[in-house]
C-alpha cells in the first residue's frame, strides 16, 4: 500500500478510482439523476473547479513561495529552480489557466447565462449574472496575462529562448509584476464566483 503514495502517478490513478467510486453511489443512489444538461453541466462545474485549484494554486505558490525565497538560494543552486522547478511549474500554470476558462465557458453556456455574464447582466437584472461576469472577465484577464505576458517573457528570463542578459533582468521584473496583478485579481475573481453561486 505504501508503494503508491511513492508514485504520484498510481496516487493520481487511486484518487480518480475513488472519485469515480463515489460518483457512481451517489449518482445512482438518488434514484432520479439522468445524463442531462443539469448531469453535464454538474462534470464541468467540477472539471472547472478542479482546473482553477491547480491555476490559482499555482498562481500562490510563485507568489508566496518561490519568488520571496529566491533571494534566499544560494547562486549555485539556483539552476535548479530556473531550469528544472519553474518550468514544471509554469507548464501545469499555463494550462490549467486554459482548462480553468474552457470549462468555465463551458458551464456558462450549459446553463444559459454565458451571453448574460459576459455582459455582465446589463439589461438582463444584474445580480447573478453581474457577480459571475466580473469574476469571468478576471479570469480571462489573469489567463491572458498568463499565456502573453507572463510565460513569454518567463521564456526569455529562464533561458528557454535566447536573450540578452539585460533583457532577462527585463522579462523576469515584467513577468513577476503581472503575475503580482493576476494575485491582486485572483481573490475579488473568487469573490465574484462564489457569490454568484451562493447569494443570489
């Protein structure tokens, strides 16, 4: 049993067994669930969650993690974090900023409020549709700096693409700062997003 909390791979694969597990009881325990719209909008919704836990965790680990401790790593060891830590990191960043909005777009169309929202609810009462579409808008605020400020200038300071030294200085200031702006959004983004869902 110990084996498989030594592989992140088999813990992975025991989790979704056991998301799956549970799915099954309680989808089949209530008697009444079907495949329908409220069925696949309910898969989204928790694919959307699931996406935006990794985004914004990972959005908190650059900014109260690694970026205040790199000063404190010795130069010698600092390749380590450049060329092998932050890649990683920057990687599942940038594709759960992406999944988080497909998903995200997705339960608004599933649930016939996407037009609504992105308006954010001008004409249509406000309220719920205001709420959920500032925190959509955030969040594509936040994925556009992610995928066209943050990671390509991210690229230039790690040394995934050629720059010059000064340049590398520039490129890792500018990434740092925008994602300083998207961990400013990042909890009136949440705000709006559970409001939605709980108030209203």
């Amino acid at each position: 049993m110990l084996n498989i909390f030594q592989s992140l791979s088999k813990t992975i694969h025991l989790s979704l067994v056991l998301a799956i597990l549970l799915f099954i009881g309680l989808f089949f325990a209530g008697g009444n669930w079907a495949f329908d719209q409220l069925f696949w909008s309910w898969l989204f919704r928790y694919f959307h969650v699931l996406a935006g836990i990794m985004w914004i965790g990972l959005l908190w680990y650059l900014n109260f993690v690694q970026i205040p401790n790199m000063p404190k790593i010795p130069d010698e060891q600092k390749p380590a974090i450049g060329k092998v830590i932050a890649p990683a990191v920057l990687f599942w960043f940038r594709w759960a900023a992406f999944a988080t909005i497909l998903t995200g777009l997705i339960v608004a169309y599933l649930n016939g409020y996407a037009h609504e929202a992105m308006t954010l609810g001008i004409g249509t009462g406000g309220g719920k549709y205001t709420a959920i579409g500032i925190g959509m808008w955030l969040g594509l605020i936040m994925a556009y700096n992610v995928w066209f400020i943050i990671w390509p200038n991210q690229k230039k300071a790690l040394g995934i693409v050629e720059a010059q030294p000064e340049e590398k200085a520039k490129s890792a200031k500018t990434a740092m700062i925008t994602s300083r702006i998207n961990t400013l959004l990042s909890l009136p983004m949440l705000l709006s997003m559970v409001m939605a869902q709980n108030l209203y």
